[in-house]
C-alpha cells in the first residue's frame, strides 16, 4: 500500500501529515502529488470529500520550501470560487504547513482592502484568492501576478456555475505562460473541457470515482405538509423534536430570505441554530461554521450556494425544509449525511404543488421516496400556499422581501400572517405547475439562481448564450461579494441586450 513517504513529500510536509492523524493518501493525492512535484501540469477531476485540497497543498508546500517571496509578487496562486473554500484552502496550509514559515495570503471580499495590501507588499508564498477580488487588487496596481510559478484553479465547474469564468481568462493572462497548472473539477462539461485545453499544457489526467452520494445508510422520506409558511415551520420543529437519534443537522431553503427568516423562527422556538447565506457579512458567516464544526451549533440552516463545497463534518440529519428546484441540488444535500457508511436521515418536507419537483428527484436518483406519513397524506394538507417555488418571492438587489408587511410580521411565524400577500404575479393554481413554467421565470439572484445548463440543447443554445452573458454581465457587477447578489447598477435586473455584447 503506498503511503504518503512514497509520494515525494518533504520531511516537514510528512511529519505534519503524521501530525494530522492521516496514514494513507486518498487516490487522488496517490495521483496528483507525484507528477505535481515533478512540475507537471494536472486536470484533476476529483469532488470535494475525495481529499484533493491536500492532494495540491501538500506538494505545493514542499515545492516552496526553496526561494522566498518577493513585495507584491505572489509565487503561487489558488483561484476558488467561494470565500468559504478559500477560507478552507487556508486552514488547509496552517494545518499541513505549520513546520514552514511561508507566508499565505487570503484575498477574498467583504475583508478590508488595506489589511490585504499590506499582507501582499511583505510577499506572498501562497496567495489564495476568490477571482473578483484577486483582479480589484490587481487593477489597483498592488499585485503582479509575473512571478507566479504556480496556478492552481479549484472547483472550475463551479466557477462556471458562478460565472466567473471570463474573471478567469483575465487573470490567466496575467500569468507566465511558464507557469505550472493544476486544475480540478467535480465535472468535465465541454466549456470546462474547452478551459482546460487551453489552460493546461500535456497535463497528467486523474479521475477519482465521486463518493456514493445517496448512500444506502441514509434514510429518505418525504414529509406532507401544508404550504403555508407558518405550517412548514410547525411541522419542521416537530421533525426535529421527533428524531431520537439527531445529533446535529442541516436544513436547506431553496431561497436565502427563507433561511433568514427560518434561523430566526427556530432561534426564537428555542433551538441551537445558525445561518449560512450570501447576504451574512463574512465574520457571522465564518463563526456560524466553526460553531457548528465545533458542534456549538446543532442546527444550520443554509441555502445550497452558501452549503456547497463546505468541509462540513457528516450530520446525523439533513432537513429539506424545500424541495429542491433542481434535482441535483437534492443529491448534493443529501449527501451531508450517512458519510463514511454511518446511518443518516434525510427528510424532505413536500407540499402539494412540488410534485413535479419531487418527480424530478426521483427520476435522477432511480428509486421512489417513500413518504413518513403514507402517500396520501399530501392530500390533507393544505395546498394553499403563501409564494410559488422559484417565484413570486423574488428578493430585491438589497435581499429585501417584495412581499409587503412580512417583515414585520416575522414575530409571530406561529400564526398565519394577517397581510395580504403582495401578488405582483397571479397565482395559478396548484394544479397548474405547466402554466408556471410557460411564464418567464423571474430574474433570481445568485443565491437562487439556477446552475447554468451543461451541454445544452442546440434549440436553447441562444438561451444558454443570454444567460452566460447575463452571469459575465452580473459578476462585473459583483466583485466584492463573490458569492452574493449582483445586480447591474441603474437597470435593476433588466439590462438591455446592447449592454451585454462584449461584456
Ligand atoms: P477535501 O476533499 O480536500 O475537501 O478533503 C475532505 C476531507 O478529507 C478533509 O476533512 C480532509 O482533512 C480529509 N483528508 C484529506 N486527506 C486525507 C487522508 N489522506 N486521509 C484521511 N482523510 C483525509
């Protein structure tokens, strides 16, 4: 069995890896790390789970054991399309790095551009960024990127999602075409693949089988419950009151403002809760996931943007307090629990008008649900509901509900809320899921938007191209807050086409 002294690494490197409590390395550190130590490009297509932020952290660190860095002249860069998994890339070099003394940068938004400045004018050994702060620094004039040797370009599929990819090209050019590369992706769509070619020069290919995401030791059931807001929230507390076994969870909305008001509705009914959305200034969002790494925190709640990718520890129970819109979404979450074959739970809460979502879950994951409650439950409830899936709730540029008086009615989430709700659509109903679709969707914010479509039809591919546009259009908007909400400024969401040519 090879082991990590097999690999190459340095004796600093090694006794930190010991130090770790890690003896074997994971196959897609068995893959990467020689050839990267030998200075050649690599396409990894390895997830998160699979080991692979050690898998470039680990030769990276004995490779910058010689030279030293030089005022605002990073010698290695790591793009990452999230703060939190540059922040987790970042812990990653304090734990295996801690017998060198090189100095890491993070730049990543929402954090004050003179802290980071003054960090990058001592040198930078490891500079890991999110691109959209990466090029407000280097617009300043306070970075150069000429003297990076090394490249790595983390979770490209998602930086695709998260149209960061144009950001991407710019950066890149910035970069000695004699650079080393190494690149990972979850997946290889073609745009990815098209990347990739032009990025990576003979590079060594590894692929590592994803993790079993609906392990057969989770438990997955669909709950029945009214669509009232006020009913979900009820039937929710009493799922969790229910479960013996809980031990810590996560439950996932669909939309940001929806995790929002639901941390506060369980904080307020006693529970140990925190929040995970793009619109949590950075310091809230990084205490909220270290308190619930360190199982301060019981419950999170979280949206899937801000969920994804996280080194969250395995959780005993995952609660779809939505359904979720895309059925992929469903696998990504339920795959937070029954980790490293332990028993998990994951229940789904189902209202009348998800059904077709609900079918899509089932169709993409081969096997049927089976209900808490038996199927015919779903017929008691309630099909009324306060707000459509994907729609009618739409959040503003600022995050702020369009429904009138919600906001200050959120005291008293037991009870229906008085108010009308601001119906700027008319609601179908719930037996017309084709006439929901036959209306344009509402521009959504990023937090809620849907991924871009991979490999699409050659019938939308103008569709795809628009919305590429439209992402490339919204990310020059966003630098700041890579993961949070753009919104062009002076148009709102509808920006005229001219706009976006070139863009
Ligand atoms: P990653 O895929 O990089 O996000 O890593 C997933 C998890 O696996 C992290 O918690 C790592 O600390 C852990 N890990 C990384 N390498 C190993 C290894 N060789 N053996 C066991 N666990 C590992």
């Amino acid at each position: 069995m090879t082991t990590f002294a097999d690999l190459g690494l340095s004796q600093k490197v090694l006794s930190a890896v010991a130090d770790a409590g890690y003896t074997t390395p994971t196959p897609i550190q068995e893959g990467a790390i020689p050839p990267a130590l030998e200075r050649r490009d690599i396409l990894g297509i390895a997830q998160t789970g699979t080991g692979k932020t050690a898998g470039f952290v680990l030769p990276m660190l004995t490779m910058l054991e010689r030279g030293r860095a030089r005022a605002r002249m990073p010698r290695t860069l790591i793009l990452e399309p999230t703060r939190e998994l540059a922040a987790q890339v970042h812990e990653n070099f304090e734990k295996y790095g801690k017998n060198h003394r090189l100095n890491i940068v993070l730049l990543i938004g929402g954090v004050s551009f003179d802290e980071q400045d003054r960090k990058l004018e001592r040198g930078a050994d490891v500079l890991i960024a999110t691109p959209g702060r990466l090029l407000d620094h280097t617009e300043r004039g306070k970075l150069l990127m000429t003297g990076v040797e090394l490249l790595v370009i983390d979770e490209a599929d998602r930086m695709l999602d998260m149209g960061f990819i144009p950001d991407i090209e710019r950066i890149v050019k910035f970069i000695p075409f004699t650079r080393q590369t190494l690149f990972f992706s979850a997946t290889m769509p073609p745009e990815i693949q098209n990347l990739a070619d032009t990025f990576l020069q003979n590079p060594v290919r590894i692929e590592v089988a994803p993790p079993s995401s609906t392990a057969a030791t989770v438990v997955q059931q669909l709950v029945a419950c009214g669509g009232k807001d006020f009913e979900k929230r009820e039937r929710l507390r009493e799922l969790i009151r229910s479960q013996t076994d809980l031990t810590n969870a996560i439950i996932f909305c669909n939309r940001k403002k929806d995790v929002a008001d639901l941390y506060k509705s369980l904080e307020k009914h006693g529970f140990s809760v925190g929040a995970l959305h793009g619109d949590m200034d950075q310091r809230s969002r990084t205490n909220m996931l270290q308190g619930f790494k360190d199982n301060e925190i019981t419950l999170l709640v979280a949206s899937d943007v801000a969920a994804r990718g996280l080194d969250i520890p395995a959780v005993s129970h995952v609660f779809n307090f939505d359904v979720p819109i895309h059925a992929e979404d469903y696998v990504h979450r339920i795959g937070r629990t029954g980790r490293a074959g332990r028993a998990g739970a994951a229940f789904t809460m189902v209202t009348r008008r998800d059904a077709k979502y609900v079918d899509a879950i089932t169709k993409l994951i081969d096997r049927e649900i089976e209900w808490l409650d038996g199927k015919d439950a779903i017929e008691a409830t309630s099909g009324d509901s306060d707000e459509k899936p994907g729609r009618g709730r739409r959040s503003d540029s600022k995050g702020t509900a369009r429904r009138s008086g919600r906001d200050d009615k959120r005291g008293r989430d037991d009870k229906p809320a008085p108010v009308a709700v601001a119906k700027d659509v008319p609601e179908p109903a719930a037996d017309e899921p084709a006439k929901t679709a036959a209306k344009p969707a509402p521009k959504q914010n990023r937090e809620e938007r849907q991924p871009r479509q991979r490999a699409p039809e050659p019938a939308n591919a103008n569709a795809n191209a628009n919305d590429d546009r439209n992402n490339r259009n919204r990310n020059r908007h966003n630098r700041d807050n890579d993961d949070r909400d753009p919104t062009p400024v002076g148009f709102g969401d509808e920006i005229p086409a001219f706009m976006m040519i070139g863009s």
